[in-house]
C-alpha cells in the first residue's frame, strides 16, 4: 500500500493582492509563480476578514496557510534598535508563515491563521536598510551580536527560508550585505530551504537554526522541517558560507525536559563538524505564552497546549509591546536558564549562548 503524499507546504490557490503591489515588478514575479491562482484585490493587507482574524476560521487555518497568499506594500519603512539577536530589525518583507508553530507570536497582530504576506516593494526597504547601515559606519566596540559587524535581523515576522519560496526578497537583502562588509543579515528559521546553498553569502548572513527535543517539536512545531534534518544542515549552510547558529527555542518545561535536552545536545555534538562548531554560538530563549493564543489553540491543537499552558509554573507578565503574556515564574525562570547553561556546557561544550532569557 502506497503512503499517502504529504501536502506541501505551499499550494496557492489564492493570490489577495494590494493594487499597488499588482503593478510592481516583485508583484508580478510572485504572482507569475502560480498563474492559475485567483487574484482577488483587497484594499489592505491588513483587513481581509476571510483570511485573518476570523476565530471561525480555526478548523481551516491550515489551509488557508497552504493556498491563501497576500500581496502588499510595505508603507511605513522603520529598523528599530534590538540588542539581544541583532543590533538592528530591519524592515519586514514579509508578514506571516505558511508553518504553524502553536506558541508562534506573530499572529496575534494580524489573526491567528496569518498565511504569509509579501511586500513588493523590495527596492525601497532595500534602499532604507542600505541607507541605514550606511549611516552606522564601522562598529568600532563588539557586543553579544557581534564583535565586527552591526546584524540585522531581516526576518523579524516571517520565516525567511519559507518566504524564500515565493520570492526573491530574501535574496535581495542577503545580495545587499553579501556587498556590505560592515554589517550582516540574520534570521532565525525552522525550516531547511536547500535553495539558499547557491547564494554565496560570503559569511555576510547569518542563519539561526530553531531546535527543540524531537518529540516536542513533533508536537508544537507544525509543518516545519524534522529538528534532525536542521541539525544536518548545520555543516551544509557553514561549507556554503553562511555563519550558522542556533536557536535553542522556546524551551517548554516538561516533566522530562532536562534528560530531553541532554540528548538533543549530544546529537548536536555528535553531528556537526569542527568547522561548524568553531563559529557556533546560540540563543537560549524559555516560553512565552499568551492567554488569548491558548483558548484560540484549544480550538485546533489543544494536545500542545498541555505542554504550553502551565499555571502551575507561569505568571503573567506585561511585555515590551504593551502585551499581556504568561511566562515562567521569576524565582523559578532564574533556576531553569542556569541549569540550561549547565546542560549545554556540559553536553555541547564547543558552544557559545550568546544570551539567554
């Protein structure tokens, strides 16, 4: 008996587009992807009631991610002051993901089913962030973002090796800080996009690959690439000249987590390379929840939300945004970061944590 196909990731079926976006040449590229799509224009990305936003929507959030695609001008071009993953975040040149992760907090902006939004008008965020970076000049005192360069994050919103599916804005901005020795794009991702190995990047982006124990991820990481194939793309992405680090995100506290992360870490250890344990370094990074995300998740997922939701172990606390999240008790988070430190210096010693929270 023949295995069922898995569905693909992407089936636009569904192209909502800005006017504006329709006339830029990034617009017609990504619509001549999938020329048997429906364009349905739409006044804004931002409102589309059949798409974002409509919690009756939950039992088709899926596949709205798979065949629904949008189409936008990015109007407001901003790259705010970071300090922890990067110096700098760039401006989004997407919005949304075709993945379903239950604890992603992206789409509480936008609605919950949040399929990826494309902006096409890649010439002016790519002229913004030239500028920007222009204007830093050299970075003359290291941090933990870099000792050399100031690091963008351009992919802030989305998952950049996804987005790097429907268009080439990933592209663009890589090409830009490829030319730019000053400065470096970076991204966090949890899925393996073998395209990105012919770019030659030349070390001038960053890749951060998001690792989890297997069976959690199994569990909360929805349609993104198995944690073990992350892990062997490690020496792949270092040979093609990116720098590649790691996400160790969202640590979930269970009952087993500790013996669960040994075991990631020494699979880490065992799998990659000399060269790419020289460069690695990591971010370390314990759940925040969102009490609005869980009773939504309840109506599609509720198994993740055993692990996600923890009363038990949580506090509320008010974000930088103004957002009103659950996140592990103070006393106890203190604990749980140190022993995370002493897991990874002791099952992965060649590994830097760049910071951790």
């Amino acid at each position: 008996m023949t295995a069922p196909r898995a569905r693909p990731l992407l089936d636009v079926r569904r192209i909502y587009a800005e006017p504006a976006a329709l006339e830029l040449p990034r617009g017609v590229e990504v619509v001549g992807r999938w020329p048997d799509a429906e364009i349905v224009p739409v006044a804004s990305h931002w409102n589309i009631p059949e798409v974002h936003g409509d919690e009756r929507n939950v039992q088709r959030w899926v596949r709205i991610k798979t065949e629904a695609l949008v189409l936008g001008v990015k109007k407001s071009l901003v790259t705010r002051p970071n300090g922890r993953s990067a110096d700098f975040i760039a401006p989004s040149t997407a919005n949304g993901c075709a993945m379903a992760c239950s604890y992603c907090y992206v789409p509480r902006r936008k609605g919950y089913s949040n399929p990826v939004t494309v902006f096409a008008n890649i010439e002016q965020i790519t002229k913004h962030v030239a500028r920007h970076v222009h204007k830093q000049g050299s970075k003359t005192e290291p941090n933990q973002c870099d000792a050399d360069a100031w690091v963008y994050d351009i992919g802030e919103n989305s998952d950049c090796s996804v987005d790097a599916l429907i268009g080439d804005n990933v592209r663009d901005l890589c090409d830009l800080f490829r030319m730019t020795p000053t400065a470096k794009a970076s991204f966090a991702t949890k899925y393996v996009n073998r395209e990105l190995l012919d770019w030659d990047p030349m070390g001038r982006t960053r890749i951060r690959f998001s690792l989890m124990p297997h069976d959690t991820a199994k569990l909360v990481d929805i349609r993104t690439s198995p944690v073990s194939e992350r892990i062997r793309a490690v020496d792949d992405f270092v040979e093609a000249g990116y720098e590649v680090h790691l996400n160790f995100s969202p640590i979930i506290v269970t009952p087993t987590w500790e013996q669960d992360w040994a075991a990631l870490l020494r699979e880490v250890d065992d799998v990659l390379s000399p060269r790419a344990k020289e460069q690695l370094a990591a971010e370390v990074i314990f759940l925040t929840h969102n009490e609005q995300l869980h009773e939504v998740n309840l109506g599609w997922h509720p198994k993740g939300e055993e692990l996600l939701w923890r009363p038990d172990l949580q506090e509320s606390k008010v974000s930088q945004n103004g957002a009103v999240n659950v996140r592990y008790r103070s006393g106890t988070k203190a604990q749980l970061v140190e022993r995370f430190r002493e897991l990874v210096a002791e099952h992965l010693p060649s590994c830097r944590i760049r910071y951790a929270f």
